[in-house]
C-alpha cells in the first residue's frame, strides 16, 4: 500500500491541487553544508557526495517533470541540470530557473545546452537585447509575479501545474529551499549526507526562521556509497 502510494503521489498531488509535487534534495555534510570549502588547485568546489548517490540524483531527475533552482545556483556552480540516468524518458525533462533580474549568463552551461527545454522566471522586461537573444537560442522566458524582489514560487508552481508538469525536483541554494519550506511548498525532501565536515556555516540546507513543522513523517533511509540517504514527508496541511 504505502509502495503504491509512492508511485502515485505526483499526480494525485496535480488532481488535487493543479500544482506540482514539489520534492527538496540536497547533498549535504555532517555539519548541515551544501557545499565544501572550494580546493587551491579547483575553482570549484569538490562533490560533496559519492558517485553512487549521485547516481541516484540522476535517477530522480528521471523520475521528475522539472528540476527547479534559482539564479543564485546558477551563478555558483553552472550546472547543467540535465537526467544524466541513460534512461528513456516519457517526456522531456523542463529545467527550470527563478530568475527575477534576468543575471543568468548567455554562456552558462545551462543556456549553451538548451533545446527548447529552459524555462527561466523573471521579472525583468522581454524586450531587452538579452532576453531576445536567449530567446533564440531555445530559452523560454516568462513574466512572473514578485514577493520581497524575489519570484513568487506560488505563482511559478501554479505555471508548472497549468503545463501539466506533475512532479518537480527542487536542486537550489539555502535562499530558495528556505523560501520553499517556509511557504508550504515542498511536499517531501530527499537528503544525502555525506561523512565529511565542511568547517563552515555559510550554506546552509535552507535559510527559513519561520519554518515550523513537525518531525517528517514516512521516514526511509539507505546508504549509497558512505553516504546516508534520508527521505521523510512534511506534515503540512492540504494545500488549496
């Protein structure tokens, strides 16, 4: 039952709300870091992870409509954002981007890959040299909604929903999860801890003082590598 219930939970959740499944993964190390101190010899910084959670990762994209994140982690790390699993997909894979001053780069790898299936959230105007010219290269750019000179997420996951896309994977940075989880909406988080210690306290999992919920519910846990995988459910209200 609870096998079956997991197999399903995005489009019962699309059903219900018109909104997508909103899952938060993270690789995160035993001090609660995102991210390691970045190496003399790296500009950027090392996995945090192991390949085999990776792997995992990539078969989660798999399993997702759209990968969500925000400018901020663009900017960091240039990620592709892409299901790497080497599985056939149903549907193409929207990566998706919040983006409310339109910083993102023409010659960020995310850009330079796209094929029609970048979808970036802004508030800047469509008419600028830049937007035009992301345009035509496969880059769909819509006008969103503001809260606090941020993307309303509300609104971008009401988007989401009306696209048909049923299950989103959230992959960002402490501002947005915080945002996510402070706001109601993320429905199951998914995180790798890997045996290391960052020895810093500058990424945290998510910048959220006024998130407050109860322990997660449906806990699962497994290893993948040496790497600690937990996964629980927020115990939230039904979303309207």
């Amino acid at each position: 039952m609870e096998e079956a219930r997991r197999l399903i939970e995005a489009f019962a959740c699309w059903i219900r709300t018109k909104k997508p499944f909103v899952t938060l993964k993270s690789a995160l190390t035993l001090d609660g870091q995102l991210a390691l101190a970045k190496s003399k010899k790296h500009e950027r910084s090392e996995w945090v992870t192991s390949e085999e959670s990776r792997a995992e990762v990539h078969r989660m994209r798999h399993a997702s409509d759209a990968l969500l994140t925000g400018i901020g982690t663009v900017l960091a790390d240039d990620p592709l954002l892409t299901d790497r699993s080497g599985l056939s997909r149903r549907k193409r894979l929207v990566r998706v981007v919040l983006d409310s001053k339109l910083r993102i780069s023409p010659k960020s790898r995310i850009v330079k890959t796209a094929d029609d299936d970048l979808l970036i959230f802004t508030a800047a105007t469509l008419d600028s040299t830049k937007a035009r010219n992301l345009q035509n290269v496969g880059v769909e750019i819509v006008r969103a909604a503001t809260w606090r000179g941020v993307i309303d997420l509300a609104a971008a996951l009401t988007e989401l929903g009306r696209r048909e896309i049923l299950s989103v994977l959230l992959e960002a940075g402490p501002s947005l999860n915080g945002s996510a989880l402070a706001g109601g909406f993320v429905d199951k988080v998914a995180l790798f801890y890997a045996p290391k210690i960052a020895g810093r306290s500058d990424v945290p999992l998510a910048h959220a003082p006024k998130f407050d919920r109860n322990p997660l519910q449906s806990i699962r846990t497994q290893m993948f590598g040496a790497d600690v995988y937990i996964e629980g459910y927020i115990d939230k209200p039904p979303r309207k």
